[in-house]
C-alpha cells in the first residue's frame, strides 16, 4: 500500500493534473511525456475545456497510450504468475 502511494504521487504530480506539464523543468518534462497519466489528464483537459472527441489525435492518444501500458502490464503478470514446473 505504501509503495502504491509512493508511485502514484509524483505521477500524480508529473502529470498535469495539478499544474501544466509545461511549467515543469525540461528533464521532468520528457519523464512526465513516458507516463500514461499525463496523456489521459491532457486527453480529459481537451475533452472539457475545447469539446474535442474522439477524432482529435491528442484525446485519441490519451485513449492509446494507457490501454497500451495495462496491457503491457497484464502481460508482465500473466507471464510472471504463470504457474511453473
């Protein structure tokens, strides 16, 4: 539980949900982009604030970007817990 906390909140700060990702340094700034969270906040953000759907590349990507990262990881535990011989 703790180690949970402990990922989920600079990835909640890296993200942009608190303040534009484009306010933070430059080095965590490209970190942020290599976070699925950061392109759901910008898909959400895009969503609310300019009407856009589905359509536009920046909601479509923040649609992509996190299945492709739960599925990277349900594979990686698929394959971990797979039962061995």
């Amino acid at each position: 539980m703790t180690a949970a906390l402990g990922a989920f909140f600079p990835a909640l700060l890296l993200s942009g949900v608190i303040w534009p990702v484009e306010a933070i340094p430059i080095p965590l700034y490209w970190l942020s982009l290599s976070l699925p969270t950061t392109w759901a906040a910008e898909a959400g953000r895009s969503i609310m604030s300019r009407g856009w759907g589905v359509e536009h590349q920046q909601v479509w990507l923040g649609i992509v970007v996190p299945c492709a990262w739960s599925l990277a990881f349900f594979l990686w535990a698929a394959r971990s817990l797979k039962p061995r011989k």
